[in-house]
C-alpha cells in the first residue's frame, strides 16, 4: 500500500507491544536491534558494537521497519551450512516499526513469488512505513530464545 508523507502506527493494533530492544538468537554476531526514540528507528547492533555504514558517513546503520520471520531448516553438516525453507508459511513471525510491534503471519507460494506479511488479528496484509526495512529470518528452533525487552 502507497501512503503519501503518513505513517503506519501501530498502537491501535490488538496484541501490540512496545520493543525497544531486540536480542536476535544469532549467536555467532550477537545481533541486537535498539530503539531510537529521537530517530524512530531501530539500530542495528553486532560483535559488540553499533554497525556502522561507511558508505552513509559511517552513521550507525537503521531502520524504520524490522520483520523477523521464522522458519524451518535443515542442517547439511556439522560446519552449519543450511538451507531455510521460504517457500510455505508460517504463524512465527513479527512486524516492528516505531518502538511497537505486532505479530504477523508470513506465506510465500513458489521461489519467485513475493512474500506476503499479514496481521494475525485480521488477515490484513501490513503496510510498510518509508524507510529501510530489516528482514531476518530465524530458524525454528531458536525461535523460543529471541527476546523483546
């Protein structure tokens, strides 16, 4: 959906919640996600420090919308390489923007189709604020270990 200069509140949306941290359970990074009241977006925060653009000034890298999907893997070998299955859907799944988030349902029909991000209160397709959008893909089995704070 196109909005011209409006933003996307979620604040009226059943089940929302205020996320000003997120602890993503990618240990290997230790991925963070923090709220900027000043800026309204999330920054992004890895290997113990803030990540930084150096093609944007070196400015913290950000964003106005974070999905976190959750899905299903499978394991190759013990070296970790996997393959995500994102063709499917799945009811693990969330939509952060403006310090709140909602859960979401996500689906995907073949591996050239757009993914859809629906509310689970309503079916509704999301609507996107302007700005950069983070999507991450958690596996299935962590799922339990990521935390909203």
């Amino acid at each position: 959906m196109i909005r011209k200069n409006k933003e996307f509140d979620l604040s009226n949306e059943p089940n929302v919640y205020d996320v000003k941290e997120v602890d993503l359970p990618f240990y290997h990074n230790g991925s963070k996600l923090f709220y900027n009241e000043e800026t309204r977006m999330y920054e992004y925060y890895e290997y113990g420090k803030f990540h930084v653009d150096p093609l944007d000034d070196n400015k913290v890298t950000s964003f106005k919308n974070v999905i976190i999907q959750g899905d299903p893997f499978y394991q190759y070998d013990e070296n970790g390489y996997m393959i995500y299955y994102i063709v499917g859907s799945s009811t693990q799944g969330w939509y952060l923007t403006n310090g709140q988030a909602i859960p979401i349902n996500w689906s995907k029909k073949d591996e050239t189709a757009n993914t859809i991000f629906t509310k689970v209160s309503d079916g509704e397709e999301i609507t996107l604020n302007t700005g950069k959008t983070y999507i991450a893909i958690v596996p299935q089995d962590s799922w339990q270990d990521m935390e909203f704070k």
